[in-house]
C-alpha cells in the first residue's frame, strides 16, 4: 500500500490503478464483497451458522434473527441491507413504555447506552480544540453555533442548497459561515501543527490522498506503522478522515436524495444538532397510540417514538454509523433502530426494484446507437441514393436493437451482481434461517375437492409386486395427511419445524419403512390415505425455518377481528387465518 506521505503524484496513480483493477476484475469485486460479508456476520454480529443462533459477542448482543439483501445500484459495487433481531435490544425496547415510571426510566438509560455501543452521529468523544481565521480558539461548541433552523431546512432543498452550500454554523466572533467540512479542516490542521510535521500538507487533502488515509485505516491499527506519527499516528485524525469519507452525507446532496420531492429524504440531511450532549429518545406523545395485537390476545399500545444519537456541532451531515464496521471494511453502515413500524420500511427498502438505475447505463447506449442509425437512414433518403443493401442493413440493425432494447430492459445486473447472483444460486437475498413456503391456497383448495399444481412423483418399485408407480405429491396432502402424532401441529409450524423425506430403494425392498420411521429420531409415518405413505415419511427439522405464506390479498383478517362473536370476518377469512394459526 503507498505511503500516507506519498507525493500527489503517487496517490493519483494509485487511485487510477485501483479503479481500473476493480472494473476490470468484477469477479473479484464479489468474491471480496462475499468475504466481507461472512466476516460481518459470524464475527461481528457473533451468529453461529452451524447452531443457528447468535452468541453474546455480537456487536448488538444476541441475535434472534438476521436477513441481508444485496443491492447494486449502478455503482458497479455490491452492498448489503441487514434487517437484525437483537434479543437483548427488544427486551429493553418493551419496558421503554413500562406503566412503572422507575422501571421506564432505568429501560431508556439502558437503552440510550446500549444504542451508544451500536451506532454513532459523532467524529469523537472529545470536544475539537480548533482556530478560526479571525483568531478565535477555543472547542467547536464555544466558538460556533447553528444557524436557525430555517437555514437548515433550505440546505435540505434541491436547490436552495447550492446558496447554503453545506455553511449550517456561524462563528460567535465574526459571524462568518462555516460548514461542518470546514470545522473538520480546522481540526485537522491544528492536529497537524502541533504534531510539527516537515512536510507542507494543506487541508482539505486531496480525494486520492484521502482516499489512501481511508482504506489503510484498519490495517494501520492492526500494524502499528504509524504509532510514533504524531499525525497519522493520532486515532481522532485517522477516525475523522474514514467516517467523513464515508458516512458524510454531500451538502449539495445527490439524484436519489430528491426522489419523492424537492426536499432530501436519504436521513434529511442536514440534522440538527442536540443541545444535551447525550443519546436521547423523543416521543411524540400528541400523536395517536399504535395498537399492536399479539397472538396471545394481549395488546401493546404505543405511542410514535425516535431514537435522538448523540450529534454534537459539525456532525450535521453526518449518518448514523456503527464505528466498528466503518472502521474495519471503510464503508459506510448507515443504522436505524426504532418500534416494530421500522420493520417494514426495511423489508420493502431491502426488497424494492432497482432496475431503474440499473438500466439507465445500457439504455442510454442503446438509444444513441438506434438515434444514430435512424439518422443516417434518413440523410440517404433525403439525399434520394438508390436503396442498396447497405441501407436495408442499417434500418434492419436498428430495428434489431430497438427490440433488443425492449426485450431486456427489466433484466439488466453489472457485472459484479452476475457473479454474486451465480455464487448464490441466483439469489440476492440470504437470511440466519431457510425459508419454507406455505401455500395457504393449494390448502384450501385441497379440502375444497378442486384442481391443484402437484408434482407427478415416479417410484420403480411398489411394496407388492414391484410396479412403477405413480402419485400425486403436494404439500397440502402433506399436511392433510399428515402423521396422526402431528394431529394437533397447525400448518404454520408443520412447515417451520418438519419435512418431508423419502426412503431409499434398498429400504422399501426390505419392507423398513417402519424401522426406520421412528419417534425416537423424530420421524413419522404418513397417514394410509396419503398416497405417498409407502414411499415417504415426515421428519423433524434439525432447525426451524421461517415459514414463507402465500395467499391471495384479503384472505387473512386482522387479529383483533378474531375476537369471540365478531361479525367483521367473512367465514372464509377464518378459516384462513386458522389455517395459518
């Protein structure tokens, strides 16, 4: 890796080689992105793949459960979205609203310090000694404050932004602007003065050499190379210059930030900063209570709430980060912990298109290659040439094209993506347990004697005379017909806890169908009426998976519908949801 002293010479070059390595070597890109991930989750969130569950060495304590969604962006880099279950963060999470106020409070000073621990809107712990060019010194917060929040609501602006330009503070003396990059570059040159460096390094760094500061960051911690450095040997310079690289949000903010209007809306950046010097949660006790209804018949009731991380002064633009996976794989880890609403925004935000900015590369080239064509066909018949072959050619490939354009347009992945999707059996989604799907429908439509899909099973050899057989399989029948020591089991843990296996040819010769079907290894024969009772069995899953229920929209009523003597559901209704309950 080149030197942190290395000329501008040397850091440009090695940012183009870096670059141009990646872009040619997609491959690569995703093998380490694969690597990086599976670091991610065994180490630091501390799961255990083999005994499916979390350990309390994790980064947010204990798991439950995790799933990951990889997203590509047209940034020709991979990235992951986690949804994370923490036992510990939901237990606290409950007793924030507990009706005894001591238990309350001690549940939210738990919670803000364990909210401490997982993610981060601060450069550092301590206060920045910094001089501003009219003489005055001092920390941040002594000689600067915010501008009103006015200001800060047009620096949010598609393009008021440009006017404010990032300057969301004023100096107390002079009453000059100034930007949270500005205060990160006083800070810096003062640490760079008082280390009494030879070199004339001037602030801010170039983006090739911030760059190389960056992604050496984890390795220099690691090393100690620069431990007698007074500069780059100082933890709060190296923390400043990785976070600031990767988790400052762009003062004139970017395309996606203004998607759904002319506001920001990836963290409405800038924030304001919090006077209390301390995590906090806000609650929006004027709003009206969410009812959550529990499949124990109980009730939560509770009130809107967001956490408030701790956000000093210059550290407006900044995301909410974790400091571990930031430091460590320099990327930016952007967290979000709030009620359980904050579930579903993250499955649809994980699960969303991207085909959009995906095909907008492709497309772009496509259609300036048919405009091109078109062009050219048109100058020759305006300047009346004979139609030759070269003509037919060039309207025949731009028709070609247009089709080709059309036919692919929802199908368009770089090709770092291809890769992963061919390492992952062409999925982009993974999660700490196997999905199983129930198919509430095929169900009732068994039971209602109507047509289903079914798999046409073959089997060389039958019990009696050793015929090929055929039969029907399905898991509706599976459930159905189900062993008679499952009776009481409801579809929706039959399919989170049991499977079905087949026996071998060699058993089925030798009639050890029941030898082998045992309550003692968790194996259970089919009912007689299952026609694969002969020929399959239902065996216990060593982990439970997570149930994936398939039903048409409006077959599954609400819990609180479900109550004795309702009359809003229809019959249909119930028996959907008792099918899945």
């Amino acid at each position: 890796m080149p030197s942190l002293d290395s000329s501008e010479k040397q850091c440009i070059a090695d940012f183009t080689l870096r670059k141009e390595t990646r872009l040619d070597f997609p491959g690569a890109c995703s093998l380490n992105f694969q690597s990086v991930m599976q670091i991610v989750v065994e180490i630091l969130l501390g799961w255990d793949s083999n005994k499916q569950k979390g350990t309390e060495d994790g980064i947010v304590g204990e798991l439950d459960a995790w799933g990951m969604a990889v997203e590509e962006q047209c940034r020709k880099t991979l990235h992951a979205h986690f949804l994370l279950w923490s036992k510990v963060l939901a237990k606290m999470r409950d007793d924030l609203f507990n009706d005894d106020e001591a238990k309350q409070n001690k549940a939210r000073a738990d919670f803000c310090e364990r909210i401490d621990k997982v993610m981060s809107a601060s450069y550092t712990n301590d206060g920045w000694i910094v001089e501003h060019k009219c003489g005055a010194r001092g920390k941040v917060e002594e000689l600067f404050k915010e501008c009103k929040l006015q200001v800060l609501r047009d620096a949010r602006h598609k393009d008021l932004c440009r006017d404010i330009n990032g300057k969301a503070m004023e100096c107390k003396e002079c009453n000059e602007t100034v930007s949270t990059q500005d205060i990160i570059n006083l800070a810096l040159n003062e640490w760079y003065i008082n280390s009494k460096k030879d070199e004339n390094l001037t602030f801010p760094l170039s983006k090739e050499r911030h760059d190389i500061a960056m992604y050496r960051t984890s390795y220099d911690m690691m090393s100690g190379c620069y431990k007698d450095d007074l500069f780059w040997g100082n933890d709060d310079v190296r923390r400043i210059l990785q976070i600031s690289g990767d988790n400052e949000h762009c003062a004139l903010h970017g395309p996606r930030c203004f998607k759904k209007g002319h506001e920001c809306t990836s963290g409405s950046f800038p924030q304001a900063s919090y006077g209390s010097g301390s995590t906090s949660i806000s609650v929006d006790e004027s709003a009206d209570m969410l009812e959550w209804h529990l499949l124990d018949g109980s009730i939560k009731r509770r009130a809107p709430w967001l956490i408030l991380p701790k956000r000093p002064l210059g550290c407006q633009y900044l995301n909410t980060h974790n400091v571990p996976i930031s430091t460590i794989f320099n990327c930016n880890s952007n967290v979000i912990i709030g009620d359980a609403s904050n579930t579903f925004y993250l499955t649809m935000y994980g699960s969303k298109s991207t085909q959009k900015e995906d095909r907008e590369k492709k497309e772009r080239i496509m259609k300036r290659l048919i405009r091109r064509l078109t062009r050219l066909q048109m100058e020759k018949e305006q300047s009346h040439v004979e139609e030759d072959e070269q003509n037919d050619f060039a309207q025949g490939l731009s028709m070609m094209l247009s089709a080709m354009n059309a036919s692919t347009s929802r199908d368009v992945v770089s090709s770092p993506m291809a890769h992963y999707l061919v390492q992952n059996g062409g999925e982009r989604f993974s999660a700490s347990h196997e999905p199983k799907h129930l198919l509430i429908t095929q169900l009732e439509d068994t039971l209602d004697n109507k047509a289903v899909n079914f798999t046409l099973r073959r089997t060389n050899k039958a019990k009696v005379d050793g015929t090929v057989v055929q039969w029907p399989d399905s898991s509706s029948h599976d459930y159905i017909h189900r062993p008679k020591k499952l009776e009481d089991v409801c579809a929706y843990e039959f399919t989170e806890l049991y499977e079905k296996k087949f026996y071998s040819f060699k058993d089925m010769d030798a009639n050890k169908q029941d030898d082998i079907a045992t309550e003692e290894r968790e194996r259970y024969r089919l009912d007689e009426k299952h026609s694969g009772h002969e020929f399959a069995y239902i065996e216990r899953l060593k982990h439970r998976a997570v149930a994936v229920v398939s039903l048409p929209r409006g077959k599954l009523c609400l819990l609180k519908d479900l109550e004795l003597g309702s009359d809003s559901p229809s019959d249909d209704m119930i028996i959907e949801t008792l099918l899945v309950l």
